[in-house]
C-alpha cells in the first residue's frame, strides 16, 4: 500500500474512532444537561450547552473528514486496481485470451472491481467504527444500570443467531442466482457479437429458450431469496424493538425504585439504538467484506494468467549483417502436448526485396506461422529469426516493431478512418496517411464520405463493408513501413478491381529493404511472389515459383482449381 493511500485509510480510522468516544461522550452530556434541567440548575444547564456544541461541531468535522478520506481511498483503489487490471489484460498471452469467454470475463471484470470499491466506500471503516460504537455503548450503558442493560438485550443474543442462519441461507442463495445471471448476460452479449449470425441462422428461438430456462431458474431463486428476507426482516423488527420496549417498561420501574434517574432513562432509550444498530449494520458490511473477498478471488484468477514474457525494457543488440528478413528454421509447433503438431519442420527465408506467398487449405498452419511472427506463441521447437536476431531475444515491444501484419479479419476501432489508419504509425502525418492509403485502393471509398478520413466507424468498423475494413487495415500495415510485411488473406474480401489495384503496390516493394509474406489461396495476389511455400496439413510439400510449381505440383493445382476458377487461368 502506498504512503498516500497508508495516510489516507489512516485518517479515515482515526476519524471513526474519534467519532464513537464523540457519541458517548455526547450521550453523557445529554444526561447532565436534562438532570440540571430537572434541578434547573442554570451554571449546570450552560456548560452542558457550551460543551454539547462543542462535541457536535467536533463530530460534524470528524464526520467530514471521515467520509472524504474513505471515500478519496475508495476511488484511488478503484483507480488503481483498474489500471492494474486493464495492464495485465492487455499484455496476457494470445493463449490465455483465447480460453477467455469474452462476454462472462467483461462482465466479471465490470461487476467485481464495482463490488471491491463499494466495499471500501461503504464498509472497510464501518468494519472499525461499529466494533468501537458497540464496545462504547456497552460500557457506558453498564455504567448506568446493569439490570436494566442484561433486561434490555436479553433476547438479542437469539435473535442473532437466527439472523445470522437466515443470512447464510440469502447468501447461498444470492450467489447462485447471481452466477445464472453472468449466464444469462453472457448469452445476450455473444447475440450482439454475433448478431448477423444469429439472424442468418435463425437461432434466435434457440437462445430465448436459453435465456428463459435461466430467468425460470432465477425466479425461483428470487423467490427464495425474498422468502428468507421476508423472515430476516421480521427478526430485524425484533431486534429493533424488543430492547426499546422493554427498557420503557422495567425502565419506568427502575425510576420509581430510585435506582436509575429520568434523564439516565431517556438517554438510555436513544442509546439502544447504538447496540442494535452497529449489530444489525456490522452483519451486512460483514456480508459486504465476503462479496468483495470473493470479487477480489475472482480478479486474481486474471491476475494469474500468463503474461507475455519480456515485455518491457529489453533491447536487443542491433545486428545490421544479415540478408535475409525472416528465416524459419525446423519449426515445428502444437497448441498441446498432447495434439498432433500443426506445423512439422517448417523452413523457408525471406530476403530483402522479395515477397514469400504461402498457400494451403484451411487448418495447414498459416495463420500459425503469422501467431508464430507475431509473438504470440513463445514454445515451438527450431528457431525463428527475424533481422538477423532469434525472435526470443527481443522483447514483444522490439519484435513487433520490425513487423506489420494485415490480418484477414480487419478489426477497427470505434473512432475515426483517419485514427485507424494512424494507428500503425502514431508519427505519421497526414500525406504518410493518405499515401498508405491510396496505396491499399481506400482513398476512392474514404473520400465518398462527407467527413472523408474524420468519418467515425462504429463499434468494430460495422459501418464499413468487409471489403472497406480490410483496405484501412491493409491501409494501416502499409503505414508502419516495417522491416517485414506480413498480410494474412490481404485480399479475400476484396473485389477484382481493388485486388488489381493492391497488388500493383505490393510489386513495387519488390528489390525495396522490406520483406513480404503473403498469406492467401487467390491466384491474382500470388501470381508475381518470388517464392510460392504450398503447405499441406502442417508441411511444406513443394515451394518454387507459380509456373514450376503448376508444372510439378498436383496438389498446388487442385488449390488454384478449387479456389480461383474464376481467374480461368489453369
């Protein structure tokens, strides 16, 4: 815990403890102030005034300052803690995100740090005042009577007990119904996720039905839970009342007896309330304590996810004698030990100047070598070498410097054309913009808008078409400028025309100081690559150019077949 944060929550305690001694010693003052009343004993009656003004703007002081520091150490905790988290999400492994499901960790990640921070709002200090409230009053209520304090609350042990019992009970309860409902919300946030798909396939009678079988399971839940509350309130009545009859009753009889003065009665009827209510209150910040260690439990498990290695802070040395951008050496890889391998002895070089296509069907291992690129996957046997250094001595930050990627799913940000572009690039001006632009065929598109590049995109670019979205991301790999290009189906949602118009760039990188990998099954986008790597089920099983490999390999002709007929060209 920091300095700041120590003085803050120390303050805080300071304040609550101040302010029961306050309360009691108010309550004493109540009672020389009502006896000089009775007595009408005017020096008495003035100093009982002058000190209960004092005590009470002592108490609204120390109220403030209590309530401030509390709730100044509620948000920096809350501040800090989604920092923390929003840091740890952001550099988790690839790995990790991908067993994440991504609605229920949302909500998971919203609902808990808002549990955590209510709790030191509302709670951490009352967790301190009440004790102190309680022992207080105890003590100085004894002072007064005995037998009327063991009277008085004699039935409040009981009751507290079965209070207790019931709470249990609602908790039980509560969590449950509360792990439904993530359910529940999870289902509704992948429908918006994947709105189209849900339409398209009509499964929208499939997940009603979903959801209603858990809002069926919640009612009754609920129910339970407003059963068991029904009773804890009627118990909570007891509690509350029960003290303040019984002190009226055997309390008027104690008067008569001379064994407890009037103003000592009156007092000690208020006073009861700050038995009852530190009890009562002190069970639900106790609940609320158990919500937020739960939450925190919760949180932790993100705080254990992997995270990627060498992140920050580490350069490697710079290595200006190599030839070839990326080299891949005997890499083999699987996502489980326990699974096949999904590459298998994988080879191959790209230089500077030269473009390296790489084809195959679905499930062969592109996009695995492109995770591999990427940085994403930190154990696979072989090496891989990027500028001359093995890609495990740079950190993340380093490794993806030297390479831009264009993946085949172009995810935008909720802003503007012009920030999505700027993105692979933050130094970029505003012609490097419009230049890598023009180079991926969206300046036409772009321009068409009345906001042109300040055009916003909705959520994930849905305003866009496909085609639209992957030209800004093409747009966006283009700006870095990077020592290695890598574009994963660059042109898949692309017509024919932009596709021309995409490829006539990338012929220009040729002889440049960068190196292209191309990833793609289109004929037209490959067609002038210097090498052309066809996989096959996690193995390379023929590479050379387009015309020796339609010459000598089968299986490369059976892709362009099945894939590009429309280019006509076999």
């Amino acid at each position: 815990m920091k300095a700041k944060h120590r003085s803050t929550i120390f303050i805080a305690s300071i304040c609550s403890l101040f302010l029961a001694c306050l309360n009691i010693y108010q309550a004493n003052q109540v009672i020389v102030l009502l006896q000089s009343v009775l007595d009408k004993n005017k020096n008495k009656l003035m100093n009982a005034v002058i000190y209960l003004s004092i005590v009470i703007l002592l108490g609204v002081l120390a109220s403030f300052l209590k309530q401030f520091t509390t709730n100044a150490y509620s948000i920096r905790k809350e501040s800090n803690l989604r920092e923390m988290l929003t840091k740890k999400i952001i550099n988790i492994k690839i790995s990790d995100y991908n067993k994440q499901e991504k609605g229920s960790f949302i909500s998971k990640y919203v609902t808990n740090i808002q549990t955590i921070s209510g709790f030191y709002k509302n709670s951490f200090i009352n967790l301190i005042y009440l004790p102190v409230m309680f022992s207080g009053t105890c003590i100085f209520l004894l002072t007064l009577n005995v037998k009327l304090f063991i009277i008085s609350f004699c039935l409040l042990p009981v009751c507290v007990y079965f209070s207790n019992n019931v709470s249990k009970k609602i908790g039980k309860y509560s969590e449950e119904y509360f792990s439904v409902l993530e359910s529940s919300n999870a289902i509704v946030s992948e429908c918006f996720v994947m709105f189209t798909i849900v339409k398209v396939f009509n499964m929208i009678p499939l997940l009603i039905d979903k959801v209603q079988k858990n809002l069926r399971v919640n009612r009754n839940l609920g129910c339970e839970v407003e059963k068991s509350q029904s009773i804890l309130f009627l118990i909570l009545i007891l509690i509350y009342e029960v003290p303040g009859v019984i002190c009226i009753i055997y309390g008027s009889y104690l008067v008569a007896q001379n064994q407890i003065s009037v103003a000592g009665l009156i007092v000690y009827m208020q006073m009861t309330s700050y038995i009852v209510n530190p009890i009562v209150e002190f069970a639900n910040h106790v609940v609320s304590m158990k919500k937020a260690i739960g939450a925190s439990k919760e949180l932790r498990k993100i705080m254990m996810l992997d995270q990627e290695d060498n992140l920050l802070n580490c350069k490697t040395k710079e290595n200006n004698n190599y030839e070839n951008i990326l080299e891949f050496n005997n890499v083999s890889y699987s996502y489980d030990e326990r699974q096949k391998n999904i590459l298998n002895n994988i080879s191959f070089k790209i230089q500077k100047g030269s473009i390296i296509a790489i084809v195959g069907e679905s499930g062969s291992g592109k996009s695995t070598i492109i995770n591999l690129i990427s940085g994403f996957y930190d154990y696979y046997d072989g090496s891989i070498f990027i500028c001359g250094n093995n890609i495990k001595d740079y950190s993340k930050q380093e490794l993806r410097k030297l390479i831009s990627v264009s993946f085949q799913d172009s995810h935008l940000f909720s802003t503007t054309i012009y920030n999505n572009i700027l993105y692979g690039n933050i130094y970029a001006d505003k012609e490097a913009v419009i230049s890598s632009s023009s180079n991926a065929y969206a300046i036409d598109f772009i321009s068409s808008f009345s906001d042109k590049f300040d055009e916003l995109v909705s959520e994930d670019g849905k305003k866009l078409s496909g085609g639209q979205r992957q030209r800004v991301g093409i747009a966006r790999a283009f700006l870095k400028k990077a020592s290695l290009l890598v574009l994963d189906e660059p042109t898949a949602a692309l017509d024919a025309t932009s596709e021309g118009k995409v490829v006539d760039y990338l012929k220009k990188l040729k002889n440049g100081n960068c190196g292209v990998l191309i990833t793609s099954h289109r004929l037209k986008t490959i067609l002038y690559a210097d090498k052309i790597i066809v996989l096959k089920n996690g193995a390379i099983v023929a590479q050379g150019n387009h015309e020796e490999l339609l010459k000598e390999c089968e299986y490369y002709r059976t892709i362009l077949l099945s894939s590009d007929k429309e280019d006509n060209v076999c």
